[in-house]
C-alpha cells in the first residue's frame, strides 16, 4: 500500500504541473480555461487507457467482473485518481461546480481507494471510467466553445446533440447492462457492488439534468424556427 500511496501522489503531481504551467504559459486566459484543458487530456488519456485495458489487455468487464487488477488497469486507476483529487480541491477552493458534481467526484475517488485497495474488480472500474471520461472531451469543446463565442450555431448543436447520445447509449444504457452484470456476478464483493449501484444512481441524476437542458434547448430553437417560419411568411406576402 506504501508504493501505491506514493504511486497517487506522483500522479497528483503530474496532474499539477502541467496546470502550473499552463497558468504561468497561458494566465490571461485565466485559472478555469487552464484547469479545462487540464481536464481535457485527462479526459482523452484516460479513454484511450481504458480502451485499450478492455478491448485488448482483457478481461472482458462483461463477462469478468471481480477479477484481480492488471498492472495496467492499476497504473489507469491510479493515473485518473490522482487528477480527481487534483480536480476535487481546485473545484473545492474556486467554488466552481455543485453538490452533484462534487458528490461524483467523491464517490469516483472513494471506489478508485477501494479497488486499489482491494486488489480487485479493477476491469469493470476501468470500463466505468471510459464509459464517464468519454463524454468529457465533449462537455470541455462546449464550454470552450461558449467562451469563444462560438457556441451558438451547427458546432454548438452538433456537439450537445452527439454529448447527450453518448451519455445515454455510455452511462445509461451500457451503465445499465455493466451494472446488471456486476450484481449477477458471484465474484464481486458486496461494497463493489454498492458503490456500482451507487455510481449508477448518480448518473440518471446527471441525465435527469441533461433531459432538462435538451428540452429547455430543443424547445428554444423551435421558437426561433416558428418566428422566421412567421417573417418569411410575411415577408412573402408583402412581395406578392
């Protein structure tokens, strides 16, 4: 457990210089901007990581949960729990995102200790955090987008529409059939069991949220459509 604690922590370290430098290299952009694109190779790393562990390194998390942590799926875990941690305190101190948010935080960082600590079910933890970490380069292009102006248009709506069907064939509908997995299992543990439950819980709080967003904006651009549906109809009328 001693190597595996200085393991986290030289991880918290590599997540915090980059962000160090990105503020001195790029600090008109300001701390969140950075800390977002921080976020972001996380984000890409991590999936390209735990793509590999599931579709090449094995086991398959379908079909083997509860299995003993690979060193690859140990370096995964410990490379993304060093950035939450990393991501938790800076969030923390700049008051940035709220209680869903910082209660998934929690609840990642608590089940990534576990699994290292248990020595198992690493795989099945390796395809949650692919199944989380790939809609985030999605969510950090949108507020990108938005900081650039950029965000109203074809890009805006092609990258939220391709962020909510990815959340729910990911999180919800894969989620779903990953948990059902787990707890038809006999080799996971009860607590990996909980924490699956728990995760998958917190996801359709995050989708609950994300049907009221993509009504509120669906509703919002068939307005605009019926108001220049309306001036183009008048307008029409005047030439004739």
């Amino acid at each position: 457990m001693t190597s595996l604690f200085l393991e986290v922590c030289a991880s918290l370290i590599g997540w915090i210089a980059p962000y160090a430098v990105l503020c001195h290299l790029n600090g008109h952009r300001g701390y969140e901007w950075n800390c977002r694109l921080v976020t972001l190779f996380h984000g890409i790393l991590v999936v390209c990581v735990t793509a590999y562990i599931g579709y090449v390194d094995g086991p398959w998390p379908f079909t083997h949960p509860g299995t003993k942590n690979t060193p690859l799926q140990v370096t995964a875990l410990v490379l993304s729990l060093g950035y939450f941690i990393f991501d938790m305190c800076w969030c923390v101190y700049m008051g940035t995102e709220g209680p869903v948010m910082l209660a998934h935080h929690t609840l990642s960082m608590l089940g990534m200790v576990l699994i290292l600590w248990l020595g198992e079910s690493g795989i099945e933890s390796c395809a949650v955090l692919f199944g989380s970490e790939i809609t985030n380069p999605l969510l950090q292009l949108r507020w990108f987008l938005r900081r650039l102006g950029r965000y109203e248009g074809l890009l805006g709506d092609a990258v939220d529409l391709l962020f909510v069907a990815l959340f729910v064939a990911m999180r919800i509908l894969l989620g779903g059939y990953m948990l059902y997995c787990e707890l038809s299992s006999a080799r996971p543990r009860p607590v990996v069991k909980a924490g699956g439950v728990a995760m998958y819980a917190l996801s359709w709080v995050f989708m609950v949220d994300i049907a009221r967003f993509a009504h509120r904006k669906a509703s919002t651009r068939y307005r605009r459509w019926q108001e220049r549906h309306k001036l183009s109809n008048g307008h029409d009328g005047k030439v004739d």
